[in-house]
C-alpha cells in the first residue's frame, strides 16, 4: 500500500528560514531523484502519520508541484532530546525493480530463560532486505519465547519468506539469553577480628592540644 504525501519546492536555506519552517509544523527535506536531487519541505504531522500507518520502508507517492514520484524514505536526521524530525532524504524508486532496506527487528513472547532469571541481549535491531519496493516487510518479527539461558537466534534461524531476500550474514546474532549475574556478597567483618583501640591514645591526644606553644 502506497500513501500520498505532497511536498513544495525549497528555495530560502538560510538558517532563519530552515528554523521558521521548523517552527511552523514543517521538515526540510531532499528528494533524490534520477540524477539529480530537488530540496523540499512537508508537514511534519502527515508524514509521522504515514509512517506510523505504513511504516518506515512504505512506499510514498511524493506530489512536488505537479509532478509525482515514487519513492522512499532514505534517511532521517532526528534531535533525540527535543523528540524532533530535523530533516528527510527521500529517495525515487522504481517500483519494478528489487530494492534493498533495512527492516526493523521487533522481538516477541517472554524467552523461557528469563523466567529462570537470564536476560535478554538484543544485538542485531534492524536486517537488510532486498525485495521489490511494495513487498519489503514494516517489520521482521523474532519470537523469542523457546530460548533458553544461553541460547541464542541468529539471522540464519529466520524463516524463509519468499517475498524478499535476507541479505544480512546469517550467522550474526539477532538475540541471545544471557545467565543471571550474580553480585558479589559484602563481607561482614566480624567483631573479634576488628582492630582494637589503643589505650590511652585519646588521652595522648588530649594532651597534645593543651600542651602550651613555646615562648
């Protein structure tokens, strides 16, 4: 499933401009098309929703002015702390043609080694696919409730799926369960190994403070 999103034509990249559009709900953005590339702006609302609803490698039915193209999202520049989409690369696609992109690695069910007290390791958060544009999968789900303490899934483990081809090594690990670790338990020392005090060393030490300075 395709999803609309239309664009407008950038032509002011000065800092201040680049920051109003910001402020005012949109997102710079470049779209690369074939042999050249045209720097744009969206909404920034509509294109969260199209990627909530379709996921990140959904293909986008980009509107610039008049002309459409078909495309997909290539990159996006995130600000982590301010929860903000800085900036899109859009790439044209052709929708007859194998493409390769990286799909995001969703785990599922409660391994059975966590419930001994293993944890979860997960290394591998996203996999390579190739596939044509409108059959690469939103997400690539890993059950991992048969996994055991040090057990581990490696790509090769995936099922085979006969729309798109897993380009990733097959032997990376996607996942694996750890053994419990434990801490180490503190030391109590006990009362008749502690070091006894000195007799008689406070008194020494009072006396040092009364001692009068010499003349």
């Amino acid at each position: 499933m395709a999803i609309d999103l239309d664009a407008t034509v950038r032509d002011d990249f000065t800092r201040s401009n680049t920051r109003k559009l910001r402020e005012e709900g949109h997102v710079p953005a470049v779209f690369y098309g074939k042999g050249d590339s045209k720097p744009i702006y969206l909404d920034r609302i509509n294109f969260i929703k199209s990627i909530r609803e379709g996921g990140i490698n959904t293909v986008i039915n980009l509107k610039i002015g008049k002309d459409k193209h078909s495309a997909m999202v290539q990159d996006i520049q995130m600000d982590h702390l301010k929860d903000l989409i800085l900036h899109i690369d859009f790439r044209e696609i052709n929708l007859n043609k194998e493409t390769d992109a990286d799909v995001p690695v969703h785990l599922t069910g409660e391994a059975a080694g966590v419930k001994e007290g293993g944890v979860v390791q997960h290394f591998l958060h996203e996999i390579t696919v190739r596939a044509l544009p409108a059959e690469i999968p939103s997400e690539i789900e890993v059950n991992i409730g048969e996994l055991n303490i040090s057990d581990s899934f490696t790509v090769a483990d995936l099922k085979e799926n006969s729309s798109y081809q897993i380009m990733t090594d097959p032997e990376e690990v996607v996942v694996s369960i750890a053994p419990p670790t434990e801490e180490p338990e503190e030391e109590v020392e006990d009362e008749e190994d502690q070091e006894p005090e000195l007799v008689g060393e406070k008194g020494a030490s009072e006396g040092d403070d009364n001692e009068e300075a010499p003349k």
